[in-house]
C-alpha cells in the first residue's frame, strides 16, 4: 500500500475541468480523456514505487464521488463522518495554521502543465484573501460546492464553514450509498480513535486482504506508533504519537454559545441522518 506524497492531488482530479470554481463534478465530466490522464498518474505512482494499492484521500473528492467512480470503477472507498460540532471547531484551527511551505511545494509537482495558468491565479487570489484582506472577507479553503458564493452571502466565518461541512457530508453520503455496498465502508471517527485495533481490522477485512496474523499485528502497530498523516495537522496533535482520541468533544471549549446558536440549524439534519445527538 502506499500513497501521495502531498496532502492531496485535487489538480490532477481537476485535470480537464480546471476552469470550473466549484469541486461539483458529475460523471459527464468524467469523459475520455480525463479518465486516461487521472488513470495514467495513478499507474505511474503504483509503478515508480512498487505499490499494489494506492490509498487516495483528496478532500475535494467528497462532493464527486460518481466522478471517481466512473474513473476507477473498482476502487473501494472508506467513508469517515464525524461529529459536525467538532469537524468545524477543527477547521476553524485550520484556518489559522500558517502557511505550510513544504506541503505547498509537494502539490506544486502535481499541477499538469495544462492547469499551471489558471491554479496559479486562483493561488495567488487565495493568498491574497487569507494573508492580506484576511477579515475582510472570507478566504476560500477545501472542497467548493456549486452556487457557494450566492448562498454564503452575508454569512459569518463560521456559518460558512457549516455550511461547507453539511453540503460536503450530505452530498458525499447520499452519493456513497449509490455504489455497491461491499465496495463501500463507513466508519465515524469517533469510533475509530477510541478503539483503533478493532477499527483496523475491520478495514482489512472489508479490502480483502490476504494476511497473516502477525502481519496485521504488524500493520496495527505502525498505525498506532507512528505519526502518519499529520503534516498539517495542529501542533496540539502532532505532539501525541499515533492515533489520539483527544480531539472528541473538543467544540466544547473552542465553540461559545453564540457560534453553536450560528451553526446548529446548518447541521442539525446531517447530524440527525448521521446519528448524532
């Protein structure tokens, strides 16, 4: 198994629909030509490295599911839902990260030739928004569904960031189900940081992976050990080694009565449909 050295690929998923603002793919837009290139980069990953699977999780791909199904029509996905209240209080630490220079460049290499033109005016717009007129408006982070800037009209930071949460899990949930279910594995995050071995065994066994044992006590191990997948994360996780299931309820303290007022009726039916209290 292996993966992106970036923390996501959206410039090669947006390979041919570059121009578009929002990440709102359907499977039209899934033509030929893009499902040669996306397929192609994937094959050389798994050929340059020696890997037999590659593990992809671009966050823009939540709101085009049936896109990348239509590229990779036996790829299996593990979906991960987590409480409303807490992925927004993490997103609002997020952005307040500064900018990560070295995972900036990881994703530079991934731009096709093509794209460079348009992603670097978008980049230079973005840093503009978030570095200079940084409370003046909104700065765009993470997946865009379509007709975003007409429905965020006069909202808050934090309304905004729910309503990005709701129309991602909504749209990503009821896309998830459309596939086959043995090609499908939902798991909620809170689950999984509690109890992790239980979880990683689980995931296993839903891939199909033919293994012994000691293998997956192998497997489990590193998972819980290492610090995979933390390049960007806040520097209160980095510190934990492995998983950590510090983060649960942290919206507790980092959400006040009046932004939980702001957002609950964003969330509220999401949450409900995820078994949420």
């Amino acid at each position: 198994f292996g993966t992106w050295d970036a923390e996501n690929i959206n410039p090669i998923w947006r390979y041919g629909n570059s121009f578009r603002k929002d990440d709102e793919f359907d499977i039209d837009n899934a033509n030929e030509r893009v499902c040669k290139y996306v397929r192609k980069q994937f094959r050389n990953l798994s050929i340059n490295n020696g890997y037999k699977h590659v593990v992809e999780k671009t966050d823009n791909n939540i709101l085009r599911i049936k896109f990348v199904e239509k590229i990779f029509p036996k790829a299996r996905f593990i979906f991960i839902v987590r409480d409303g209240r807490d992925a927004i209080a993490s997103m609002m630490i997020r952005r307040k990260q500064k900018l990560n220079l070295k995972s900036l460049f990881k994703k530079i290499r991934y731009i096709p030739i093509t794209s460079i033109p348009i992603v670097t005016i978008r980049y230079i717009n973005f840093i503009m928004q978030r570095f200079i007129f940084y409370k003046k408006m909104v700065y765009n982070m993470g997946p865009t569904w379509e007709n975003k800037d007409k429905e965020i009209i006069n909202k808050s930071e934090i309304e905004i960031l729910a309503l990005q949460w709701a129309k991602c899990i909504e749209k990503g949930y009821r896309d998830i189900k459309t596939i086959d279910s043995d090609r499908v594995h939902i798991i909620k995050y809170e689950e999984f940081v509690t109890n992790p071995k239980s979880s990683i065994k689980d995931i296993i066994k839903f891939l199909k992976i033919n293994c012994t044992k000691e293998y997956i006590q192998l497997t489990i191990n590193k998972i819980l050990h290492l610090d995979l997948g933390k390049a960007t994360c806040s520097e209160e996780v980095k510190s934990v080694k492995g998983i950590t299931n510090q983060r649960i309820g942290k919206w507790k303290t980092q959400l006040d009565e009046k932004q939980l007022n702001s957002i609950m009726p964003i969330i509220s039916k999401v949450m409900k449909e995820l078994c949420y209290k």
